[in-house]
C-alpha cells in the first residue's frame, strides 16, 4: 500500500505491476491507492488475465496480455514519451527498425517459398 500511495512523491509517474498468484489483484490495488498515476497490468499467465482487466469503475488500468512485459515497457515509453520529444525520436526509431526486420523477414520467407508438395 505505502508503495502505491507514495509513488507520485517519490517521482514515479506510472507504474508496471505484475499479476499472478497470490499477487493477482497487485495492479488492481495499486491503482486505487497510487490514482492518478496510470497503473499497467501485466498477468504473468492467462489465469491472472481477469483480475488485471477486472478492475473496478474508478480504478483504471492499462492491461497487456498474459506475459507481455515488453508491450507493457513500450507503452510506459508512449506514456512518457507524450512531453518528451527526444524519447518520442527513440520510439520512432525503434519502431521503424522493428518495422523494417519484420519486413526484411516477410521479403526472405517470399522468396524461399512454400514447398506445396509435403503436408
């Protein structure tokens, strides 16, 4: 609780909390004790998805699916990123070479082909 009600003071400006277990509701309690800093969920597996996009009316939660830590990073950088224009460039430039691997990938698996013969 002291963690999420003295997170804005302590100069956090959102939180990534994990769900799973024993702590499945952490993200959900966090976000009613540490409003109105954002709060993203990440379930550490699909049984903990409910309880991170469950939460409550006036307890809001950024949710990402089960093991997406790194989705979960990326947004927290989106978020930040909003009044930061030098970590708005770095996402871009992560995004654009993102976009050109995946490109590169689909151009080489074009041009091995599909062997149609095998089942």
């Amino acid at each position: 609780m002291t963690y999420g009600q003295t997170a804005a003071e302590r100069g956090l400006s959102l939180i990534i909390a994990g769900a799973g277990g024993k702590s499945a509701d952490l993200p959900t309690m966090l976000a009613s004790v540490a409003f109105p800093l954002p709060v993203i969920g990440v379930p550490v597996d699909e049984a903990a998805l409910g309880s991170v996009i469950g939460n409550p009316t006036g307890a809001p939660i950024l949710a990402v699916d089960a093991g997406k830590a790194y989705n979960a990073g990326l947004a927290a950088a989106q978020i930040l990123g909003a009044d930061d224009p030098e970590l708005q460039q770095r996402l871009t430039e992560a995004h654009a070479a993102q976009a050109a691997a995946v490109a590169a990938e689909s151009l080489q698996l074009h041009d091995e082909g599909v062997d149609l013969s095998k089942p």
